[in-house]
C-alpha cells in the first residue's frame, strides 16, 4: 500500500503541476479548450489524494509499522477511533489532510461555477492549485506520510495520550477545514484582482464559503479550548499559547472581513479594506501552520522541529509580496463611489467594528511574534504572557461586545440622534436594573460587573429585534406570532442568524466575565477527610490503583457535598503510560449551569492525596455560546428559496 | 523518493505470513491506480481535441451580463425591501424612507433600462439564425404581448422587480397591481 499512496501523491503532483501550466498558457492565449483541460486535471487531483488518503487509512487500521508514520502514532492496542484519528496528528498525515481537503473544495468550486463566474474562473483555479500544488510539493520532496522504515517493529509507539481524547476526533479536522476554506475566498479576491473585475461578484460569490470556514474554525476553537480545559489539567481554557494565537489570528480577521464585506455589498465601499482583510486572513492561516511546523516559537503544539518551517516561510514571503503587488497596481481601480453619510449610521460603527478586530489582531500577533522580535533586537527571548493579551484584548472584545447590541439599533447611511436615543431608552433601563441587582447580589468586580451590564443590554438589544421584527410581521402580514417569527427568520437568514450568532457572543463572554471569579485551593488529605471550597464540601474517599491495557491508573474517588446536598462523586485520576515517564492528568469535572467543580488529581502517596480544586464560575456557558454561534452561522448559510414575499 | 530507496528484494522475503493478503490489496491497487491514470489522462487530454467546442466558451454571453445586472437589480429591491421593513419597525423615519427608496428605485430603473437594451440587441443579433418557421412561431404571440404604449414585451413590477408580460395585470411573484403601477413604472423610465 505503500507505493499506491506514494504514487497517488505524485500522480497529483503531476496534474496540479499541469493544470497550473496550462491555467497560464489558456488564460495567455485566451484558449477555452486548454482552460477546459485545466479544469478537467483539477479535478483529477482530488481523485489521486483520496486514494492517497484512502491508502494511508488502510495502513494505519491495518496497523503497517514499516510505514513510519503509522508506526510512530499508532499501536497495537490503539483504538480504532484513534487510528483514524493518528491520520491528522502527525506532520505528514495532517499535511496529507490539508492537500486533500483543499483539492475537494478546489472540485466543488469548479462545478459551482460551471456556468457563473467564466471570467474569474481560470484565475481562481490558478491560485487554487498552486497553493495545492505547494502542499503535495512538501508531501513528495519534505515530509513523504509513506515514508518506509528499513525493518518492521513489532509495535508502534502509540499516540500521544494527550490525544486520546474525543477532542482528537473533531478539534484538528475542524480547524483544518477552516483553514482550507480561507483558501477559496482568497483565490477568488486574487482572480479579480489579476482580471480587474473588481466588483462585489467575488464576494457574493464567495460569501457561503467564508461563512463556512468562519463556522469550522469558530467551532475548532472551542472544542481546542474545551479539550484543554479537561485535558491538560490547569484548570482554564485558554493560555495565549503561540498556536491558538495562530488560529485566533485568522479567526479574528475572518470575523471583521464577515462584517466589513456587507458595506462593500451594500454601499460598494471598502473594496481596498475587503482585499487586505482577505489577503492576511490566508496568510495567518498559513503562518499557524508556519509557527508549527517550524519550531521557532515553543508551544504545546509544535510538531518538533523540522526544515519545513522554511518551505512555509518562503511560501508565505511569496504569497504576501504577490498578493499586495497585485493589489497595488490594481489600487486607481478599487476607489470607491460613495462617501459615509453621517458618523451615526451602521456604516460607520461596522468601520469601528473592523477597527477594533485589526486591532485585536494586530495586538495578537505582536504578542506571538514577541519572543522573535526581542531575540533579534536585544538578543534576548522574551515572552509576554496573558497579562499582556489580556490587558489589550479584554477592553477591546469589550467594546465589540457593545457595538454588537448598538450596531442593530443604527440604520444604513444615518440615523437622527433623537431616534437613536428612543431606541436606546428600554435596553438601558433594563441593564441599570441589571446593574443593581448584580451590585446587591455581591458582584463588585468592576471588569465583570462591566461585562454582565454589557451582556445584559446586548441581550435586551438582540431580543427587541426578534420581538419587534416579529411583532412587525404580526401586524403587516397578520400572522400568528410564531409563524411571524419563524418567517422573520427565514426571511432574512443573515440578519437574524447574525443576531443568533452575536447572542452566543454574549454567552461566550458572560463565561469570560466568570473567570473573574475563579477560586483555586491545593489542599492534602487522608482517607475519611474533608474539605470545603466555596460552598462544596469534598471528602476524599478511596485511592485505588490498577493496571490496563495501556497504563498503570490511580483513581482518587472523592464524595462532593453541595451545601450538606449529596451531589455525586468525582473521581479525578493519574495515568501512568507505559512507555512514558510523565504521567498524564485526568481531571474530574461536575458541572452546574453556575458553575464547574474541577478536581485535580495533583499528588499521591499511600493514603494521602494531594489535590488541587478550582470553583470556576458559568463555564459551561462557554460552550453553550459557541454552539448558539455556530447554530447561527448554519442559519446564515442556509440555501435560499427563490420565490417569496 | 524519499524513503523509498531503502527496500531491497531481500526485505520483501522477510515478510510475514498475512503479507500475501497484503500483496493482493497491492495488487488490487495497482490496478486501480494504473485504470485511474488511463482515464484522468483521457478526461485531461479530450478537451484538447475538441477545440471548437469550447471557443464560444471564452467571450463572456450577453446572457452572463444580464445575469448580472438581474442580481444587481435584485439586490436593489432586497435592499428596498429591507427598508421597508426597518421603516415599520420605526428605525427609519418616514421622510429618510422616501429618499433612500427613491434612490433606489432609480438604481433598479437603470439596470432594467440596461437589460432591455441588452435584450433587444440580443434579438437582433440572433434573429437571422432562426428558420423562417421559428421566427413566424415567436412573432405571432409577441404581436399580441407588446406593450401599446411602449411596444415592450415585458414590465417590471415597481414592488419586487421580477419581470412580468407586459399585459399581465397582477405582478406573478408578489402579486402587486401592475395594471396601475405600470404607468407610473413607464412615467419613471421616460
């Protein structure tokens, strides 16, 4: 199977090698024939990768150890859910991933514009195959997945058990199929840009596609946050660490370019803005892979060391200088028309909007880039830690949270002061009673008493445009109030599943506001004894320990009491695998709409445990959030039907 | 390639037992591999051959430019639609209604005028190609549907700018009034 996966690979090398050369020499001679067998070899390059792919599955479930990537990431005992899974957790297989991913989209845009779009066809398919090309260049001549050993071990060396975890089998392809993704709308403002059709086709045509990708990585991100929260044992979600930066990066500019794309739909400005947004998008999805990859920034993600970082660098340099050149000669054609008509319309708070998610952005990767800059300016590596991101990036999403609810307040082009102020006077009220009540009921943390006001009357704000909207409808169309609201929706997907979205924005911060709150206690017990934090009260039971299959476990079993209401037991544990000199945590974690109990099983002699016990507030309203904002993006990219009121 | 070099014919003697079964998944591949790269070659080279075919594909179709300025107008009532509804729910006063729908209205009348132009042109250009019969077919109910006013075939409904015959009385897709509107429609263009 070996060959046939290393043959497929080169197979398609040589078609995607051949459709970017005939791409050029058809759009050169203006050749429909040529630009058709171009086509036509695109699409045999998905062909190939499957069975590239198909063929690295079959080594790994059938457990091929003289493959050295299945004998480095699987073993005999592994699983096969995890088999499948080693696919994308090594260099090569996730490479293989991304090639094979990029080329089915590169098919699907092919046949989604077998009719539309003729003229910006054979550009888009030009950058779409030579970054595919890239990739199958670094699997042939860098990093080959087949690459065979010279005798065969008898097992693998298993994968990671950090990676045995659910979260192995959707975070990575997630985030993956989010990067890939970027690809398209980016080939797509490359193609109008080289053909000079510079109007709002592209992005039209391109808007499900970004949408997609945002929804792939919003979701990436919140299972890598929700994997490290019950897995690496620290007790929190999100470390600043350089590679969820990396993916945070491209989120960040993906969000502002999702917003500021509706001015140059609807007003036919920002078309200069558009293009850069969609340029550096790409590129930090390139560069997240660059950081990991090539071992410059030390992270819990690295691959290790390797000289593909280089090949990443150079591809990176080349895409950025022709990207912007392209887009400098083409600047005398991307001004636009119209002017903002007054600072108070939606026009001017989405300009805020991407002001502030540059910014975040910006801050994001100075922070990443940090330790380089220092080590080549001073000589020194100096990390900046969360304090840093934490300080720029709270205030920021901060304001962003209140143009969320102040933005659909504001219509296009103006709105009068004296309307503005109407619409405000309800949400405000609402949230100064919100206020108070938070202040009785204790809270006197400034950033999160800020926070949950700011939730509150985003909240009040998102709700008033279902109710009135619906209400509307009621009174218009005179339907009853659900079919009313139902058609709202369905109506108008992107504004109302917008606002679906931005309420799981609201949730996801009133988690964030949560961590203010956060109490950690390390305590040491015996047998019989008990402990309280907050207003649990935890009493360690048992430690056992016992051997399976894959590793020696210590489970500490301890009974948790909710103010003297028995609630359940927690059972945090310590994996030894064999093989591996660390031992892996495995924490326990209960969970109530308030508020996680999460138990660390820190240490462990005879019958005296040691345990680390955090009380970390409406955590779990964090993952509820990303769920509403993904429901929100489906909604958004539902397929419209044609005929309607 | 990379890592390839390394097996020597000894190697393959050394194998185990379940390699036979192995060795026929190869085999198999081989053969699936060797069928895919005949048929990609052919799939790749066809169109090479069938030169003709694809030259009318390259200049961009007036049907591709009225496909566009139909979107374009579409979008202009999706936006006046949206005003709409903003104006009902009181985040638009009524006066800023009147101008933008204006506005707008003017935008869509531009795209619609651009259309028919296109459209006429395109009848010209392909008229000598239809037999005597086809044409006599097409002629006979386009008497019937020109417009007295402005001999067009068609109208555009001012409530939702779908396209309707221009004898039609009530607009196919929203159901508005065309009859009284279509005046005023005429009144705007001219």
């Amino acid at each position: 199977m070996t060959e046939i996966g290393y043959y497929s690979i080169l197979i398609s090398l040589f078609f995607s090698f051949y459709c970017g050369l005939a791409l050029i020499l058809g759009i050169k001679n203006r050749r429909a024939e040529v630009i058709a067998s171009a086509e036509n070899a695109a699409l045999a390059v998905p062909v190939f990768l499957t069975l590239s792919a198909a063929a690295l599955i079959y080594a790994l479930v059938t457990r091929d150890f003289q493959i050295e990537y299945v004998a480095r990431y699987t073993s005999r005992s592994l699983s096969l859910i995890y088999t499948l899974a080693a696919f994308y957790a090594g260099q090569e297989g996730s490479l293989l991933f991304w090639s094979w991913i990029l080329s089915l989209f590169t098919a699907i845009v092919i046949f989604q514009n077998k009719k539309k779009n003729r003229e910006l066809m054979p550009q888009v398919l030009l950058v779409l195959v030579a970054v595919t090309f890239f990739f199958i260049f670094l699997m042939t001549f860098a990093t080959n997945p087949f690459k065979t050993l010279n005798y065969r071990p008898f097992d693998g060396q298993g994968l990671n058990p950090l990676l045995q975890n659910p979260g192995m089998i959707f975070h990575p392809p997630a985030l993956l199929i989010g990067y890939v993704g970027f690809t398209v709308p980016f080939a797509f403002a490359m193609a109008a840009l080289i053909t000079g059709k510079l109007g709002s086709t592209w992005i039209k045509t391109t808007r499900k596609w970004t949408l997609t990708a945002w929804a792939f990585l919003t979701a990436g991100n919140l299972l890598g946050m929700e994997w490290a929260y019950v897995e690496l044992g620290w007790g929190g979600y999100w470390a600043w660490d350089p590679v969820e930066n990396a993916s945070f990066i491209p989120w960040i500019l993906a969000t502002a370019y999702l917003h500021s794309v509706m001015i140059q739909e609807k007003r036919d400005m920002l078309k200069v803005w558009n293009i850069v947004l969609i340029i550096f998008t790409f590129l930090m999805t390139i560069f997240g892979t660059f950081i990991t990859r090539s071992g410059l920034i030390a992270s819990v993600h690295s691959f290790g060391e390797s000289t593909l970082g280089w090949f990443f660098l150079f591809f990176l340099l080349l895409a950025l200088v022709g990207s912007f050149t392209l887009l400098f000669f083409r600047l005398p054609h991307l001004k636009s028309r119209n002017q903002l008509d007054s600072l108070l319309s939606r026009e001017s708070s989405f300009l805020i909007n991407n002001l502030l998610f540059v910014g975040i952005a910006f801050t994001v990767l100075w922070g990443t880039l940090f330790p380089i800059i220092s080590e080549a300016v001073r000589g020194t590596k100096l990390t900046v830690g969360p304090p840093f991101y934490n300080a720029v990036v709270a205030p920021v999403g901060l304001a962003l949270l209140l143009l969320t609810g102040i933005c659909p307040i504001i219509a296009w082009r103006k709105t009068t002061l004296k309307k503005f102020a109407g619409k405000l006077g309800f949400p405000l009220i609402l949230s100064g009673f919100g206020a108070a009540g938070l202040y009785l009921y204790g809270i006197r943390s400034l950033y999160a008493l800020v926070t949950f006001i700011f939730c509150i009357f985003v909240a009040v704000n998102l709700f008033m445009e279902f109710y009135t909207g619906t209400r509307t409808r009621h009174a218009v169309f005179a339907e009853r109030y659900p079919k009313a609201f139902w058609k709202l929706v369905i109506k108008n997907k992107r504004r109302y599943g917008g606002h679906i979205v931005h309420f799981g924005v609201v949730l996801i911060f009133m988690a964030f506001a949560g961590s203010v709150f956060n109490i950690q206690k390390q305590v040491s017990l015996k047998k019989g004894e008990s402990f309280k934090i907050k207003n649990y009260t935890l009493r360690f039971d048992a430690l056992s320990t016992y051997p399976t299959a894959s590793k020696q476990k210590v489970v500490a079993t301890l009974t948790v009491m909710n103010d003297e209401h028995p609630v359940g037991i927690v059972s945090p544990e310590k994996n030894l695998y064999l093989g591996l000199n660390q031992p892996t945590t495995e924490v326990a974690i209960h969970t109530n709409y308030k508020e996680d109990l999460y138990v660390i099983l820190a240490g462990y002699d005879k019958d005296l445990a040691t345990f680390k016990i955090l009380v970390n507030p409406l955590v779990v309203w964090l993952w509820i959030g990303g769920g509403v904002m993904v429901i929100g993006a489906i909604v958004v990219v539902l397929p419209e039907r044609r005929k309607g009121v | 390639m990379a890592g390839k070099g390394e097996k020597t014919d000894a190697d393959r003697f050394k194998k185990e037992p379940n390699d036979f079964e192995q060795q026929e998944h190869t085999m198999l591949g081989y053969i699936i591999i060797f069928g895919l790269v005949i048929g990609a070659c052919y799939w790749v080279i066809n169109p090479l051959l069938r030169e003709e075919d694809f030259q009318k594909d390259y200049t961009s179709q007036p049907e591709d430019i009225l496909e566009k300025l139909e979107s374009k107008k579409d979008g202009v009532y999706a936006t006046i639609k949206e005003l709409e509804f903003d104006l009902s729910m009181g985040k638009l006063s009524e006066e800023d209604f009147q101008i933008l729908k204006r506005q707008y209205l003017q935008e869509a009348a531009g795209y619609m005028e651009e259309m028919d132009k296109l459209e006429s042109l395109k009848a010209t250009v392909s008229q000598p190609t239809k037999s005597d019969l086809e044409e006599e077919i097409e002629q006979e109910p386009t008497a019937h549907r020109t417009h007295e006013s402005t001999g067009k075939k068609h109208i555009y409904c001012t409530s939702c700018g779908k396209r309707a015959a221009a004898e039609s009385r009530f607009c196919g897709a929203c159901g508005a009034n065309l009859h009284k509107r279509s005046k005023n429609n005429v009144q705007e263009e001219n």
